[in-house]
C-alpha cells in the first residue's frame, strides 16, 4: 500500500467514531412522539406523561405523548414497529402486549425482539394478593391451605384471559398448587366491584388501585409479587417471603425505538432517562403510584424482556391458556 493511500485511510478511519458523535449533536431538530399502547387515563398513559416533560427539557424538542389505544396494545406497537428508525417515533412499551400477547394471537404485525430496539427500563409495577374480608386467612399460606381443603371454591378474578392479573393468578396456582378457578372480568375495576361485594374472593390487582381499600380495611392484603417488598405497603411480604418460592409477577413500562435507531440516539434517550428517573421529584411520583422507577442499560431491559417472554410462555403453553 502506497503512502498516499495509507493517509486516505487513516483519514476515512477517523471521521468514522465521529459520525456517531455529529448524528447526536445534530438530533433531535424537530418533536418527537411518543406512542402509548393504551387509552388516557390508564396506568401506561401516566407514565409516559410523568417522564415526557423531563425528556423535552433535556433533549430541547417537545416530547409529544400519542395515545395508540387498542387490540391490547397491538395497534400502537405495530405502528411504532413501522415507523422510520430516525430518532423521532418512541414506543412507551408495556409488559403485556410485547412479552404476553405473541403467545397468545399468531397474527400480530410486530415481533417483540426484532422490530424495536429496547432504550430503558422505566418502571416496574407489582401486582398485591388481595383477597375479600370475609376470606378466613390470613397469610398466602393459609389461602393456599383453604383452597386446598375446598377445591373449586374459591375464585379469582382478573382484567380478562391472558392479562398479566390472570397469569399472575396461574402462577400461583402452579407454584403453590391452589385449586383456584378463574373469573375473567373486562378490565379490573369490575373486578374489584365483585371482589368487595364479595362475588369473588381472590385478586391479583395493581397495588395503586387497591391500597386505599387496604386501608379502609375494605379488602385484606396477603402478599405482593415483586421480587421486594413496595413502599405503598412496606408492612406487605413478598409471595417469595410468604412462602411461595419463586414467585415474582407484574406488569412494566419500558421505553424502546424503532429497530435501526441509530445506536448514538439510544444512547442519548437511555442516558436522559436514568437522569430522570433519579430525580426524587419522580422517585416519589412513581411510588405515590405504587410504581419503582428502574433505569438503567437498555441491555438490562432487553433481558427483563426476554425472561418474562420466556416464563410467560411455559405458563401459557403449559396451562392451555387461550384468548377470549
């Protein structure tokens, strides 16, 4: 190789970690969206606006929430699936439609690890072991215990076939080997009617929604499913520190982008995120929530993906579960 050549290379060698570099420093120069699977109002809508207004402050562009409701998420994760990979289409992700659902509907337009590219974690939600009054335990093992000794009596409900409530029930159901039946409702706020008239006894329900009837006493908690105990109900064991080895179910929000977003814009979003998601000012609205935020390596979150699509799958394929 000629000198002359030898420069020309070293010189195209060089211009190339910048690239990277000068995509970011020009990016974003225009809003950019972001996609919520679910209507407003719901858990994964708050989320996205509780983060939005950090994220546009950081990054100098508005950070615009679009609510995609529908198909249990699917019409907005197919749509960011689609979109161009240039920076501007963000997906506020949810546990169920992207881990839960491909095991569940064949015709789905997006695959969970081949059209997105995952940028943080966000937060993490729990569901708590809720049971009626009237219910006589006191403990997951004596639930476990009573289901045992009255086989086919004792019902739980859930926001429908195949949502993260309902499976989190059949995981209970396999690990502790309680004989619970399953009474699929429309979502859980009918459920939690039923379950204080007394309709059904057993709910696995998000800890928001149920903390202020714990503590009107209205309903009993047993155990919550995180791997640690929540600050919303300190005073609540794991299922693992009930007795159930093994046990850690829930829902959460991560945010991903469209798969070949360019790796210095991931980069970007992923480093913004864990800035916010550390402020206390978050910290507290989260937990407030019943939420923890997260944080952290997208290649974190990529894992937290690929385990829960894993353990879901066996559940579901083991139990026969169908969509309604």
């Amino acid at each position: 190789m000629t000198r002359r050549r030898w420069l020309a290379l070293l010189a195209v060698l060089a211009l190339m970690p910048a690239s990277g570099s000068l995509l970011a420093q020009a990016w974003p120069e225009r809003p950019i969206r972001m996609i919520v699977t679910f209507p407003a109002g719901g858990g994964a809508d708050w989320v996205g606006r509780a983060i939005s207004p950090g994220l546009s402050q950081a990054l100098g562009q508005p950070v615009v929430i679009e609510n995609r409701g529908g198909a249990n998420g699917a019409i907005g994760n197919e749509a960011v699936a689609h979109a161009a990979p240039d920076g501007y289409t963000l997906l506020l992700g949810a546990a169920g439609p992207l881990t839960i659902a491909p095991h569940l509907y064949e015709k789905l337009q997006f695959d969970t690890f081949k059209d997105y590219v995952p940028v943080s974690l966000v937060a993490s939600s729990p569901f708590v072991l809720v049971v009626n009054p009237g219910v006589p335990a006191k403990s997951v093992a004596e639930l476990t215990a009573l289901a045992k000794s009255s086989a086919g009596k004792l019902n739980f409900g859930s926001s429908g076939t195949g949502g993260a409530p309902h499976l989190a029930g059949e995981l209970y159901k396999t690990l502790a080997g309680a004989p619970i039946v399953h009474v699929p409702y429309k979502g859980l706020a009918p459920a939690i009617t039923d379950l204080l008239a007394g309709n059904i006894q057993i709910l696995f329900a998000d800890v928001g929604l149920v903390v202020p009837h714990v503590r009107a006493g209205t309903l009993r908690a047993l155990a919550v499913t995180s791997a640690e105990r929540t600050g919303a109900l300190a005073e609540v064991p794991t299922m693992i520190e009930a007795g159930v080895s093994g046990y850690t179910a829930g829902s959460w929000y991560g945010v991903l982008a469209p798969a070949g977003t360019p790796a210095a814009i991931v980069a970007r979003d992923n480093a913004e995120l864990a800035r916010i998601l550390a402020t206390p000012e978050i910290k507290a609205q989260f937990e407030k929530q019943g939420l923890s935020t997260v944080g952290g390596p997208a290649a974190a979150f990529s894992k937290v993906m690929r385990d829960d699509y894993d353990k879901w799958g066996r559940l579901i394929r083991a139990g026969g579960i169908k969509p309604e």
